[in-house]
C-alpha cells in the first residue's frame, strides 16, 4: 500500500490566517526554522492505480493539484481522476469541506458512518453534490467492520475502530446519540502489512494499544503539545481533551502512552500552529523525536511493501 | 482604494482536479503558455490598514497566505488580522465556503443580502463562526443602498447593484422568491473614484452599461468564451447562461455589450477552466486582448488614488 501525507497541520494550517503566535509569526519573517503545513490529508493507493482520500481537508484543491499521483490522466476522457473515493473519519469541518471541492459532476464513493453521512447529507451545500444520478454514492461503514474502497487486492482492506471522542459542535439531530460513530481510526492492511489512521486521538485506551503495536507505521494526532495551549494563546478557547484531541506531554499524554510501542514506525500528523514542537530547534521538537516520533510533513509518503 | 485579486478563476480553479481539457492537461505538462489560477476572490481597502474580502472562496485560505498585506502584525495580540469585513455579492458555494476558513474564533463583519444571510446561516455550518459573542456580524445590504465596510474616509463607499440571475442550485427557502437579492455586483468609490466588481454577470441591460461607463476600473465575469463550452466539455452539463454567466463570444454577448465603454479600464476575473483565452497564445486571447480587455491574474493589484 502507499500512503501520501497532503497535508500535516490542525484546522486553520500553519501558519494560520489570523495567528501571530511565535511559531506563525517566526515562520513568516524566517525567525523560526519552521515548515508551512496545510490542513490534515492522506491518500492511500492499493493499486498505485487508484487512490483513496482519507477524510476531505479544506485545503484538498491545492493539496490535490500538488500531489502529480491525483492528477487527471492527459490521454483519458476530458473529465477524469485517480481519485475514486473518500474516506471520512470524522463529522468535523476541517475533515469534510475539501468534499464540497470536489463538486464538479465527478462520481465518487464516500465511506463513513451512518451517522456522519445523516449529518453531512442533512445539509444542503452536499446537494452540489448530487446534481448528477450516481455523483456521489454514500456507503456505510461502521467500526470494527472491515472494508475495501477499491477491489481488494493481496486481501487489502480498511478496519475501522472507534476512537471515542464526540460530533463536532455544529452538529445536531437524532444520530449524534450514536457516539461510537463521532470518531475513528483506520487499520489499513495490505499485503500482510499494516498502516494505522488517527488524526484525532480522544483517548489512549489499552485496546487501542495492542492495535498500534501490530502495525508497522501509525499516523497519530499531533495536535497540541499541552492541554493548555489553546488557552494560553487566547481568550475564550478550550482545553485540547475538551475538543477530542489528546496532548503529546502530560500525565497520560500521547508520548507517555504511545512512545513504548516497539514495532511501528510513529508519525505525528494534525499538528496544530500552536505546538511548540513545529519549531525545528525547539526542546520539545527534540523530545519527541528523542521518543521515537517523526514529524509528518506535507508530501510525506511511503510505499509500504510486502 | 487599493484592490487587489487574490483569485481569478471560476469554481474549480486552473488546473481544475479532475479536468483534462486542453488548458488543464497543458498547464500541466507545460504544452500550453497559460498560468494557474485560484478560484475568484478580491480585497479592497481605503485606507490601506483595513481589507474587505470580496467573497470568501473556498481557496481563501491559501490567498491570504500568499498576500502580505493580510497577514496578522508580528507585534500585534497573539491573534490579529487585518481584514475586518467580508461582503458577499451571492450565496454560490465558490463566493462563500471561504468564511468557514475564518472560524478561528475571529470577530468579523459579513456584509449580505438578507436572502443570502438567511440562506447562509439556516446552514448548520456556520455554527462555526457563532461560538463567541460577537463573533460574526451580519449586516443588511440592499441593492441600492450605499454602505461602507470601514468608517468612511474621502466619502468611501460601496454600492450595490442587482445584476438578475438565480440564487444557486442548493439553496431554498421563503427569500429565494426574493431574486434581486441573489447576485450583486459592487460599484466601490473612494476620493473621486469608481472601480466596479461583478465577478458573476448574469445579463448586461444598458442600464448597467451606464453605470460601468462612470468608473475608472471595472472587473467583469470571464467565465465562460462561448454559451455550449461546457456543455461541449462533458455530458450532461449546462449552458453558460443557465447558470448566470453571460459567454463573452456571441450575439449579446460580454465583448458585443461592453467593448464599447471608454472610460473604464477593463479587466476579466472569474475565468472558467475551459475558456479559450486562458491559453495566451489562443486566437480568443488576442481578440479579448484586441477589444480593449485585460485578464485578471492572482496578484493583480491597482492602488487607484484620489
């Protein structure tokens, strides 16, 4: 299977807009030995032939026109993509509205829970996609039940565990009750290889562990160093457990609970423009690459053979 | 007034992501002089400090990245920025999911027709941009009736036009019978001069005609070269005029109506991927080109002093 990071930043990317915090303001003027990100986004191929989009970031036209593996064949019909399908692990804007770019009359399969398709479909900027019969076919998924987005080839196929965590705020309606749809991670298995997807991480439970520990590289939140750290950067802002994402540091951190898995290779994604560790010659840079982790960055990719 | 155009192309962008056509596949691969283009997007400010948005595509976020002028102060609040409004001339998602890239917890004032405001916040999503008290602003704006985004300096100001057209295909609704709020376009004055917006021109009536020929600038919708270039491009696709853009080629059409005005200086904006004249070495380039048109790029900045 290959894996192609897109994009390595929180909603908002690094720098963000409105954000002159030292990590956006240094990477601006060249003050910190930073590297712009934009928002969370992966692609996996089975095939190499075609590809799948795990979850729609808001940036997924740039990323997509960067990406030369998504481009349009030159020879084929003059509508056509490599892109045959999306992979939604959550409900939250910063994962869907890359979906609304990928409006114009093209056919795509989109998997997500029951839950997460009610909320999306319930809102009527999803019509622009469902202009044409067949545009876009919404297919059940649903944790622990595993799946293949494309013919499952040397028995390839997704496996996805709820993560915890909740809806995003904006959402409503009867589904929400259904809280092991909010959240999940993808167990991507391929030709006896296997590629774990959690670009929010709730919680660390010891089940999910045992889950990391067979894999051999896993893509985890990277959001924020400390559960703080929204809160120091502004007025009104919440904790980082409170919006669904574990802090790397701490008692009962990512690092604590994750640093001692000995087989996968261990890659932060989702790392928002507030996390210390975005500064290259920050301490905390240097104490999570001390336990074991990459820093994912966009165009990060890998070719994970049998 | 200073503006500036962030984005010059129609929904979809240059290259579009899953469009082979001449212009897409030879961007591309290099095969045709033509230069990419971001979804259409505009800043304007009058006294240089303070930027409107003119709409908010859904490139947004990536456009202010790229301009200098819209990135927060160094050594301002930890969050900062200098736009402080955005007005939108219609509720078409590529004029309006770039206000969900500014959710950051951002005080904003959205200048709308009633119609689009109500269209726009019956949306779950714009949830988003309500967490903090006074958060977003929604100001009325009424064809015809003069505002101003920022206190008003030189007699500044933005007025209004309905140009006809629909409301998009997604939206529905009590308003949606209101048809002169669907699609504005902007006459901007400031110290004497006039500069006019309408990156979507849905008919070109005389009386408007009036109204561009008492401007210095004017930015016009080059969406489309002919009225089947769509549907010339894939099946199942609409006319130009279907879908509120009047084709520059043929009878009635943008060049017949509007190269007879001699004062402004004319400039095309919102350019489909399709279109012809993105080709610069195209025989539709040279005559736009010949009738007095210049075609807008991202980038394009004119400081129009009093």
């Amino acid at each position: 299977v290959r894996i192609k990071l897109l994009g390595t930043a929180a909603g908002g990317g690094f720098p963000q807009w409105n954000c002159a915090c030292s990590n956006c303001s240094g990477l601006r003027d060249g003050s910190v030995r930073a590297t712009a990100r934009t928002q969370a986004q992966a692609a996996i191929s089975f095939d190499g032939a075609h590809w799948s989009l795990l979850n729609a970031s808001p940036d997924l036209r740039n990323q997509i026109e960067r990406a030369p593996e998504l481009a349009p064949h030159a020879n084929g019909t003059s509508r056509n993509t490599p892109i045959s399908s999306v992979v939604l692990t959550a409900a939250d804007l910063d994962h869907v509205l890359g979906l609304l770019a990928l409006r114009e009359f093209q056919p795509l399969r989109i998997y997500s829970t029951p839950a997460v398709q009610q909320i999306l479909r319930s809102n009527s900027f999803f019509r622009m996609l469902e202009r044409l019969t067949g545009q876009s076919r919404w297919v059940d998924v649903l944790p622990e039940q595993s799946f293949s987005p494309e013919v499952p080839a040397n028995g390839s196929s997704i496996h996805p565990i709820a993560l915890g965590g909740k809806f995003p705020s904006y959402a409503s309606g009867p589904m929400t009750a259904e809280l092991d749809q909010a959240v999940m991670g993808l167990v991507i298995e391929s030709g006896g290889k296997r590629l774990a997807y959690a670009p929010a991480l709730p919680e660390a439970p010891d089940s999910l562990l045992q889950i990391l520990e067979s894999c051999d590289v896993i893509f985890i939140d990277g959001s924020f160093w400390s559960d703080d750290e929204l809160q120091r950067s502004a007025a009104n802002m919440p904790a980082a457990r409170e919006i669904g994402h574990l802090p790397l540091s701490g008692n009962g951190g990512t690092l604590e609970r994750l640093s001692g898995l000995k087989r996968p290779r261990k890659v932060l994604t989702h790392i928002n423009n507030t996390n210390p560790i975005l500064n290259e010659d920050s301490p905390e840079n240097a104490q999570v690459r001390a336990a074991g982790w990459e820093l994912g960055y966009d165009g990060w990719e890998l070719d994970l053979k049998a």
